[in-house]
C-alpha cells in the first residue's frame, strides 16, 4: 500500500499549511485516509478469499476470525477519534496564552469585520440598537464607554507571524461559518455567542476568509482577506490605522 503519510499535503491538493497547528492535523487527516484504504483493501481480499476458499462444515475459531478483529477495529477505531478529539480542542478548549493578541471577528450578511481593542488592551462595550453600517459603526460600538475609543474596526484581517492569536468569533444576526483553510481553522459564528478560537500563523501571506454556512442571499460574495505580515510589518500596519482613524 502507498504510504500516504510520507507524502507531502500540497500533493493530495490540501491546500497550503500556515499555522502551527496545522501539520498534526493534516497528519491524523492522513493518517484515517490510509487506514481507510488499508481497511478497503483487506475487506476486498477477505471477500475474495471467502469466494474463492472451500467450504467448511462447521465454522471455527469465531474468536479469532471476528471477534478478536472487531475488536482490535474498535479499539483502533476509538484511539482515531481520542486523538481527533484533542487535536479539535487544541485550539478552543485549552485556553490561549494570556500575552496572546486579542481580536475579535463579528460575521453579518454579508460580510466579516475585525476589532483591535487598541493601546487600552480593552474591547469597548458594543449596543445592538448602535449598529449603523452607513454611519461607520457597522458593530454598534458606543461612544460612551471609553474603551471604545481606540478601538479598531477593520474589514481585512491582519496578523503577525509566530504570535498566539484568540480570536472571538460572534455573529450579528444569523449562523455564519468562519473559516480559513490555510489556517486550518473552521468554526461557526452563532447570534448571542461568543466563541474562543485561538492558533498562531506561521507563514507570511494573503489567504482567504470565507463563510461556510448558507446565510442569505448574498452568502456567495461574503468573504475577507487575511494578511499575515512579519511582527514588524504588523505594529507598523496598526499604528498607521489607529492614526488614520484618529485623524
Ligand atoms: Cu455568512
């Protein structure tokens, strides 16, 4: 059998891997692939066998021609889906640094848009009734807590390289679906939710955003850009915005 597992992700068309979490998964991916094959395989080669084979009277060793196997299989079984359960947590369960960078990512139809507490470190407070895309407060920031002041809302996703990131992900008004293959990253945004996803990018590029659940009519064009630029070239890309927009 072809050992899939040596072969490299980009030649089973994955798409590129720019998180450090990314190759474990794609890893197991593989992984349940070739057992999936090797199964396929030896299900077919049984088959033949038992065609082919002459008949016995009475079957014997049940133990050892299905039992011992259905076990093994569930035992295999269930270590795939221990291991693809710690894998899926990796990046929601485990809780993100406390030093990592903070954003949050807000889905409405039909488009993503991204906030940076600013210098205070602090999310202002947002009021549903303030939502007002025409009038640039498309989240509904209030200007009367001060937090909200140095906040940055912006409609292109911007990272550094090799730095955590704890995204909260939320939705405005109905179930969207976050996601950025080349991140490995998949999750949905939900109305009164706030979802915890954190990871860290590994390599510098443009990658895109999409909406992977069936929002509306325009869920076709909803979709954003992720630049992941050298820790430089980020605080450098922050400071511009936050001068631009206190200007
Ligand atoms: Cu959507």
């Amino acid at each position: 059998m072809v050992n899939l597992i040596s072969i490299a992700p980009s030649t089973l068309l994955l798409p590129a891997d720019a998180s450090a979490h990314g190759p474990a998964l794609d890893h197991h991916l593989l992984l349940n692939l070739s057992i999936a094959l090797a199964l396929l395989a030896l299900a077919h080669l049984i088959l033949l066998i038992g065609l082919i084979a002459r008949r016995r009277p009475e079957p014997t060793h049940l133990w050892r021609i299905e039992y011992l196997p259905l076990a093994a299989l569930a035992l295999l079984f269930a270590a795939l889906t221990f291991q693809a359960e710690r894998l899926w947590a990796a990046t929601r369960y485990t809780g993100a640094d406390p030093a990592a960078l903070q954003v949050e990512v807000t889905g409405v139809q039909f488009a993503w848009y991204f906030r940076y507490p600013g210098p205070d470190a602090t999310f202002g407070t947002t009021r549903p009734q303030l939502v007002a895309p025409g009038e640039g407060n498309p989240l509904g920031l209030d200007p009367a807590d001060p937090h909200s002041a140095d906040d940055e809302v912006t409609s292109e996703l911007v990272l550094p390289t090799g730095r955590e990131v704890d995204l909260r992900l939320k939705a405005q008004d109905v179930i969207h679906g976050f996601s950025i293959p080349e991140m490995r990253l998949k999750q949905n945004a939900i109305p009164g939710q706030t979802i915890h996803l954190h990871f860290t990018p590994t390599t510098p590029g443009t990658y895109a955003i999409l909406c992977t659940q069936l929002c509306g009519l325009g869920h076709y064009r909803m979709n954003a850009t992720l630049r992941i630029v050298t820790p430089v070239e980020f605080t450098a890309w922050l400071a511009k915005h936050q001068k631009e927009s206190t200007q």
